[in-house]
C-alpha cells in the first residue's frame, strides 16, 4: 500500500487524534497508509526547544518514508494556510513526492483578498495595502502550482489521489 503524510494544521484541533484516526480511516478506504504527524510520542520530558526539534525530525522522516503527501490547505489562523504546512508541501516537493492538496473554496485570492484596487498603477491590494497576485488561482502560485489542488475535503482529495495514482 502507498503511504500517504497526512499534512495540515489537523494536528492543533482540540479532536486532533479522533480526527487523525479519521483521516487514517479515510486513507485505508482508498487503499493507502495514512502517517498523520501526531502517530508517534515524543519521549517525555523534552524541554520545549527540544520537543520542537523532535517534532521537526520525525515528521520530516515521515514525509521521507512517504510515497505522496495530502495536504490540509485551508485557511489557518488568517487568510493563508498554516505555514508548517506549507513548509511540508515544499519538502515533499524538493523530495519529489507528489502533493495532493485540498480547499473548502474555489474563489481566487483576488476574490478572497482584495479589497481595493490601487490606481497608479492598477493593482489588487489587500486591507494592509499589499499587493494581491492575481493569477486566478485559489492559493498562493507557489502552492497551486506545486500541488494537484482539489476543492472539497479529505475524503475526495483522497478519491482524486487513488485515481492518479492506480493509473
């Protein structure tokens, strides 16, 4: 069976290891493994900076041991997704593992963001002033474009994936 990481901010909900246990559930019913980063116990003990390193290591080796990641990349703590878990969708990338990504939304970052549109010269600006990239896509390019982007959840971003992949 192929082994999917499970990546996303899944890992902060207050259900994370009934969620987790869920998503592993989902993986099975398509016919893959699911490594989900909260599997595994850290010794105890660690001072804090420590217990980050560990966490660091062993979900990095888990991205390693996998054969593709499914990615959470909904928005996290803001309008972007959680940054570790943008981190991960590189590292599997860079490792040339293929990334599946689901979104509960199909607007482009420029429906989603913008809220004026500076004159001179024309441009999407957010509510800070920064320029939003208007590319028609519903994440940051450098996310959409390393990724096979699904809208909907886990469970369908899954189905897509054991397509791609059984072909």
């Amino acid at each position: 069976m192929k082994r999917i990481y499970l990546a996303g901010f899944d890992v902060f909900r207050a259900d994370s290891l009934a969620h987790g246990e869920w998503l592993k559930l989902q993986c099975q019913s398509h016919g893959f493994t699911g490594l989900y980063p909260l599997d595994s116990q850290a010794p105890a003990g660690l001072p804090a900076r420590a217990l980050a390193q560990w966490i660091y290591e062993a979900n990095t080796a888990l991205i390693r041991a996998s054969d593709a990641v499914l990615a959470n990349l909904n928005a996290f703590r803001g309008a972007e997704p959680d940054s570790g878990t943008a981190f991960e969708v590189g590292y599997a990338v860079a490792l040339g593992k293929p990334v599946w990504a689901y979104v509960d939304h199909a607007d482009t970052l420029v429906q989603r963001l913008a809220v004026a549109q500076a004159d001179d010269p024309p441009r999407h600006v957010d509510a800070q002033g920064h320029t939003v990239e208007d590319f028609g896509l519903n994440l940051n390019l450098m996310l959409a474009c390393s990724a096979t982007v699904v809208v909907g959840d886990a469970a369908q971003c899954l189905g897509r994936m054991a397509q791609a992949l059984r072909d």
